[in-house]
C-alpha cells in the first residue's frame, strides 16, 4: 500500500483506548509524534500541544518530543 503521510503517536506503555493515550507533556506514557511526509510539507498540526514539544526534522521525518521524556 502506497501512503504519502505516515502519522504515528508513540507512547511507552499500550492502555486500552481512551487511557494514557493523551498528547499531554505532563503525563509520562507520551514519547513523541512521529510524521512522515515524502513531500517534506509536514501538513498535519495539533495547535494545543505543538507549541509546547521539541520539534526536530530528521530528512522526510518530522519528531514532535514530549519535553519531559
């Protein structure tokens, strides 16, 4: 399957859906964002939590870190 955008939360530990699933610095489970974009346009934002993570592009992947990870 071809995809332009790949779009991908990680987290370290897997809750069932809707706990500890949270884009939220504060809480722990929450490592990064993790977008890639063959285009390198990086399109996909989240105006709540981005001004608050690290953000770092690595070539055609975009990180959004959670600070306190």
């Amino acid at each position: 399957m071809d995809a332009d955008i790949l779009y991908i939360p990680v987290y370290k530990k897997e809750f069932p859906r809707g706990e500890g699933r949270l884009f939220d610095p504060e809480k722990d489970n929450f490592i990064t964002l993790a977008q890639c974009d063959a285009d390198k346009n990086f399109p996909i934002t989240n105006n709540f939590i981005d001004g608050v993570l690290k953000r770092r592009i690595d070539g055609p992947i975009e990180y959004k870190w959670n600070p306190s990870f």
